[in-house]
C-alpha cells in the first residue's frame, strides 16, 4: 500500500513537471492575452466576479467610459483620423489607421504629453489604440451616427461610409462624401493637424462641442438625465470624491443608487482582501510554503476601513439598480455580508462560497484543490501582487473628462 501511494504520488508530480515546447497562438489570441495584462496592471482584478458590480455601475452612472480612456481629446481625434482615410477600405483602411494612431502618439509623446494612448509602447503600435478604446464611447456620447435600426456600426463600415467617388476637396481640404458621414460634424481640427506641434490640451471649440453632446447623455437603462450629464451641467472641475456632497448634491433620483454604490464598493474591497488572505492561508497550509501575512494583515486594515459600510448592503436594492446578479457571485456577497455582521474575522469560514465562484475560471482557478490550482499559485507572489481595495467605478477617468471640460483654453 504504501509503494501504491508513492507511486501515485510521484504520477502527480509528473503530471505538474514543466516542460519545454512552443506554442503558437493566433494574433487574437496575444491581443487577449495582453488585453488582460493591460487590465492587471491598471488595477482591474476579477477572481471572484466583482467585475460585474463595477462595469454595471459604472455605465448606469457614467455611459460611455471604460478604465483605458485618458484626456478627452483622443475621442475628438480618432474620427479625425478615419476621415482622413476616406476612400480607403477593408484591410488597406485597418492598416492605414493603426499607423496613423501610431504616429499620433508619437506626436503626442513628443509634445511631452504623458496619458498618451500607445504612448508607453511606442514606436511600437498599441494593443488598445484609441479606436479600440474610444469606439463605443463615441456611439454612445452620439458622435457616431447609428444605423437605421439603431445598431452601432463598425469602424469598417465607417471607412466604407467614407469612401469618396473620386479625390475632389472641399476648400478646407476635406474629401467630398459620396454618402452620408458616419459622424456628426465635428469642431474644428486642431490647427497643426496635418503637422507640427500638437497636444491633448482640449480647446474651447472642442470643449463646447463634446459638453452639448454630454450634457443630453441619458443613463444606460434610458430613464432619466446620467450622473455624468449632470455632473458636466455643472460647468465645474470633478469633485473631490465620487460618493461626497458635492456629487450626491447634483445626483437627483440617482442618491440613493449612489449611495448603495459605495456600499457595493466597500464590500468588493472585503471581498478581494478575502480572497487574497485564503490564497495565503492555502499557499501556506496546503501547499506547505513560507509566506508573508501581508494579505491577511490587510483583511484586518481593509474591514475597519470599510467593513460597517459594506454590512449596511441591501442586496435586493442592488439589484434593482444594476439587474441580477450571478448565481455564484450573489452567493459571494450574501456570505460576505453575513460574515461581517458576525464579526468573525475568520475568512476560512468563506472558502467554500469563493472557491466556487473562482472555479468560473476554470484551470485559472488558484484556491482549487487541483494541479493546475497548485501551478497558478506557484506563479502568485504575495509581494508583488497589489493589495485589495474598493471598486472605483472610472472615476478617475470621470474626473480627468470634467477636467479637460472645465479647464478647457
């Protein structure tokens, strides 16, 4: 019996041993992989599924924005850039485009401008250019021209949109357009467009045109003005804080949705500091490793700081501000909230509920008991890993479009 086990253990072992090969993948299959990365290193982490909460939230208050926008002008700039193209198509047009991206934030760069989209890679292109970034943002914002059926259309039908019948100009050098434009006019171009200096210091034309659109911009679920169209009516810089009186002072029917938000938040912030304190807790005890106390430390920190907020949760209430939530997450949040109420401070008594909201990920999973679970929490390090806080609904990229409006010469 005993050579059985050992011989069954050594299986396993193998089973787990690395080997060296090559793999290929497709050029999507890097775009997603760098995607991902792109998210971790901005502070966008979903083993559990909070995610969800976030993204909800945060197109109900905020339509239109995503954690990769910067300074607003790269959304006035990008139709620019496609109608400079007009009469290029398909893949030609595709290249053309993520060329002159390219070269923007070359120019932009230069300019010493440092929220440049690509401008941490270049020369190299960017995985997120603006056309990726900023795509749904003007659809939403209605600087996009919809389809008959009300659809967005895709940057290849915007190029074949664009396509002129021949190579006359209008007098400001513009092509002439065989069809309707997929844009709505736009303020006029920066003045050293073609070449020459160029920054992401938004104009007072520019300014004026992209407030009219926001300023009619609707929630998501259509009923009523968004906080951000209210917040921009305002004419001011971005308050302090999302959750403070300034903002609940212009939030209308949307107070008390705000204020469940940052409920929501804080029990997020519990959430991930949970998750990260049973990581440790399995590193060491299962997995017979040394490891610092560092997440576990901060499960403490985190639950003074946010702890009685989150508790005060009214879970159906949330859900009627952002939809149902997932099975396995609502489980997550109830258990939490519950947890706190008890005043427990033992997070091991969660593990079930998070193991199998993480198992959603699948071989990614790092609390299962399994090989792969073993492998991918060989690759966590307790230090370099960021420690856990509330979700931040784009806030600060709210903040920076106020801004760039606000301040705008």
């Amino acid at each position: 019996m005993r050579h059985s086990a050992s011989s069954s253990r050594s299986k396993r072992a193998l089973s787990i041993e690395p080997t060296l090969g090559w793999t290929y993948l497709s050029r999507e299959a890097l775009a997603c992989a760098k995607a991902q990365m792109d998210e971790e290193s901005m502070g966008v982490r979903d083993e559990i599924g909070f995610l969800t909460v976030h993204q909800r939230y945060a197109d109900r208050f905020f339509p239109g924005t995503s954690v990769l926008q910067t300074p607003a002008p790269h959304a006035l700039f990008l139709p620019c850039l496609i109608e400079d193209l007009a009469g290029v198509t398909g893949p030609t047009a595709q290249r053309a485009l993520r060329e002159r991206e390219r070269q923007l934030a070359g120019r932009l760069k230069e300019m010493g401008e440092s929220q440049v989209i690509g401008g941490r890679v270049f020369p190299q292109p960017s995985s997120q250019p603006p056309s990726t970034v900023y795509w749904n943002a003007l659809a939403v914002w209605g600087i996009l021209r919809p389809r008959l059926n009300e659809r967005t259309i895709s940057r290849d039908q915007a190029h074949r949109l664009l396509k002129t019948a021949g190579a006359a100009t209008d007098d400001d050098g513009q092509p002439f357009l065989s069809f309707d434009p997929p844009f709505v006019p736009l303020p006029e171009r920066p003045e050293n467009w073609q070449g020459g200096n160029i920054t992401l210091r938004m104009t007072t034309g520019e300014a004026k045109f992209l407030r009219k659109r926001l300023v009619q911009l609707r929630r998501n679920d259509g009923n009523g003005l968004s906080l951000l169209a209210r917040l921009i009516r305002t004419e001011k810089k971005a308050p302090a804080t999302m959750w403070g009186e300034e903002t609940q002072a212009v939030a209308g029917p949307d107070q008390a949705s705000l204020r469940r938000s940052e409920q929501a938040a804080s029990l997020a912030g519990v959430g991930r500091a949970v998750y990260d304190a049973l990581l440790e807790c399995v590193v060491e005890v299962d997995d017979k490793r040394d490891i610092a106390t560092r997440h576990r430390d901060h499960l403490a920190t985190i639950i003074t700081m946010h702890g009685r907020l989150a508790a005060n949760l009214d879970i159906r209430a949330l859900e009627a501000d952002i939809g149902p939530l997932p099975s396995n997450l609502l489980a997550v949040v109830s258990a939490t909230k519950d947890w706190l109420a008890s005043r427990s401070g033992d997070p091991a008594k969660l593990f079930d509920v998070y193991a199998a909201a993480e198992a959603r990920k699948g071989p990614r999973a790092r609390l299962a008991p399994t090989p792969n679970g073993r492998a991918r929490r060989l690759e966590w390090s307790t230090e370099e890993h960021s420690l856990a806080g509330p979700l931040h609904y784009r806030w600060e990229q709210v903040s920076t479009l106020l801004n760039d409006l606000a301040g705008a010469a």
